[in-house]
C-alpha cells in the first residue's frame, strides 16, 4: 500500500500466475509432410491413363464383330485398371500437398478431398470410355471398373504419410514402363531365351521373359522408392529440423506399393470386371484358357515386384544405416566380473589393506633397518609371487 492519503498502490501482476491461468495451445496431430515433384508426378500419373485409354480405344474399335470386341476388351481391362488407380493416387497426393499448404491438417477434410480427386479422375475416365468405344454392354462394364479402380487410387492417396504415396506413385510408373519397354524387344528377348518350335521351349522361355520384367520392375521400384523417400526427408528436415524422417516400416510398405497396386488391380478385375471377364471366357475354350493363363501371369508378376520392391528398398535403406558409437554406461553395484583383471587385482589389495598406497605407508612408518629384508620385498615383488609386506617367500639361498 503507498503512504500518500488517497492512493492505492497497484502491484505488478504475477507473471507465472497469468501463464498458468492462460489457455494452453491445443495440440494437434503434426502437420503432413510434402511429397516432392507430386504435380510432375500427377502429370506423368494422368498422361499413362491418358496412353492406356488411347491404346484401348485403337485395340476395341478395330473390329464390329461383337466378339472380337469382347475379348479386346477384357484383354485391356487390368491395364485400364491399373492406370487408373495410379492416375488417381497422382491427382490425391496433389491436392495433399495444396491442403498442407493451406495449414489443413484434420485427417476428415484431407481424405475427403484425396477420395475427390481420386472420383473426378474415374469419371473422367469412364467418360472417355463411354463416349470412344462404343456403346456394348461390356464398353459399360469396362467403364465402371475404370471410374471405381481411380476412386480407390485417390483413397490410398488420403493417407497422412503422403511422401509414401508419392514414392508408391514413381515406383508404380516405372514398373508400367519396365513392362512396355520389354514387350517392345519381346522377340530378341524370347530367342535369346532358347524360344524355339517345341512346347517346351516355348514354356521355359516364356517364363524366363515373365520372370526378367517382374524382377527388374522390382529393383527399379525399390531403388526409386529409395530415392524418393530420401528426397522427402531431406526437404521435411530442411523445413522442420525437429522434424521425425521415415522410418523402415515406411521404406518397406512403399517398396512393396507397386505389388500391392498390382494385386489391387487384379482383384477388382476379378471382381468389378468379373462380367466382362465371363463373357470373354465363354466365346470358347480358347479364349478361356487364355483368360486363365494370363490372370496366372499377372499374379505371379505382382508377387515377385512385391517381394523384389520390398527387400530393395528395405536394403537400400539399411546401408544407409550408421552403428551406435555411444559408449556403454556401468550400472550401480556392477559385479566383479564386469571388471578387468588389473582393477579386480587392486580392489582386492584394497580390501586387504596390501594397495601400492600401503606399501608406501608401511615403508614411512616401520623402522627399515634390514636391507636384506628391503631387497626380498623388491625381488618379490619383481617375480610377482608375493606383494605383501613382511613376508618372506623363500630364503636368501633360493634367490637368483
């Protein structure tokens, strides 16, 4: 209180009491990393639909005959297929990336738009199918199954670990272009596999050229998942140094993405294209066998690029690793046996009262008038058979 009549003095308010009475920030999730170069990507995505959609069209429209139609077009539905889930994805990780730079970080919003992306894409798919291929039955079918299989491409784009995305997008690509590319040099390729007039041979080189696209699409999707996450973490550190980078589990998950979207694709070929498929397959047997044969091959395919992307990338990853350089602390009361032999030796001369600290207390305190007793200490102590003080190992007759 002031002294002077008619004022009352005011203390300074308590700083520690208005922070604690203050709100505290809510803490939300962290804010979702960037996926590098996801409009490139997203370009790169939606131009293979584009050449799919292209190729298909060329394939279907060649023929009226019904038929021919028909099978043309379940040949080029898990194409169709999986173009479009990649397609999707693209345009998801794209809109991930605006809505992180509009400071949405809710999962609701960012998995809504994703799924949105992933829809326009779909329809405008199916609506290129419907418009330039005809208006069969089976063109229907094949439209559906293109517009669901981009839908569920832009639901795995709604994840918040969007660089995986992103990676899972470039492997995905390469792969595709692995496989074009080994179908251009498919003849080169099959003789130099020992193709030749019989059954056999035909077989085993067959099996040679399946096993060279599935294996180098898996290296090439591990190498590149590598690298893509690499890239994301260096620019997520430069952003935010507290940042926490991708772990294993993120590096295996997207090695395996491209096998993973393959497997998606053939399942809902089997499942939304199912009618298409069953049309093609009753034209006749051989149109069946083929059916069969190729669902075959596209089967095992997914699984080697699975398995191949996976252990690429995990391996890339674990080079990449450095071995703790931290020293080992001694735990409180360790045991004898964690010491060396030296500080086993001189705890124990401790314990006795025999240490080097004693022998110098003993040589400052007893009288020393007997040097032979002054050499046998020394001479003992030299051979190491007995330190202690006053005692006399051997007699002066068995010394050296």
């Amino acid at each position: 209180m002031s002294t002077q009549s008619g004022s009352t003095a005011v203390s300074p308010p308590d700083r520690s009491a208005v922070a604690s009475a203050a709100p505290a920030p809510e803490r939300g999730a962290p804010a979702p990393a960037f996926a590098p170069a996801a409009l490139g990507l997203a370009v790169l995505a939606l131009g293979w639909l584009a050449a799919m959609l292209w190729i298909g069209q060329a394939e279907i429209t060649s023929s009226d005959i019904n038929s021919i139609v028909i099978a043309m077009a379940a040949l080029a539905l898990p194409g169709l297929i999986s173009a479009s889930m990649v397609g999707g994805a693209g345009a998801a990780v794209v809109v991930a990336n605006l809505l992180t730079r509009r400071g949405v970080h809710r999962s609701t919003p960012r998995f809504a738009g994703a799924v949105g992306a992933g829809l326009l894409v779909g329809l405008l798919a199916a609506l290129t199918v419907t418009l330039s291929y005809g208006d069969a039955d089976s063109i229907t079918v094949l439209a559906g199954t293109v517009a669901a299989a981009a839908t569920v491409g832009g639901i795995a784009g709604g994840v918040r670990a969007v660089p995986v995305v992103g990676a899972v997008v470039t492997a995905g690509l390469a792969v595709f272009m692995i496989n074009t590319a080994l179908n251009i040099f498919k003849d080169p390729l099959l003789n130099l596999y020992g193709y030749g007039d019989t059954d056999q041979s035909q077989t085993s080189a067959l099996e040679w050229f399946s096993r060279t696209g599935s294996i180098g699409g898996g290296l090439a999707a591990g190498l590149l998942v590598f690298a893509y996450l690499g890239l994301a973490r260096r620019r997520t550190l430069a952003l935010n140094p507290e940042a926490v980078p991708s772990r294993w589990p993120a590096y295996l998950i997207a090695g395996a993405g491209p096998g993973l979207l393959l497997l998606a694709a053939e399942l809902l070929t089997h499942t939304a294209g199912a009618r298409l498929l069953a049309a093609a397959g009753s034209l006749s047997e051989v149109d069946q066998g083929l059916q069969d044969s190729l669902s075959e091959f596209r089967f095992d395919q997914a699984l080697w690029v699975l398995f191949v992307g996976a252990m690429t990338a995990l391996i890339a990853f674990g080079r990449t690793l450095k071995p703790s350089t931290a020293e080992p602390v001694k735990e409180a009361g360790a045991g004898p046996s964690e010491q060396t032999p030296t500080e086993r030796t001189r705890s124990r001369d401790d314990e006795h009262g025999d240490g080097p600290a004693d022998e110098v207390t003993a040589g400052l305190t007893e009288p020393d008038d007997d040097s032979d007793e002054d050499e046998e200490i020394e001479w003992e102590d030299e051979q190491g058979t007995d330190r202690r003080i006053g005692r006399h190992a051997e007699p002066d007759a068995a010394r050296p």
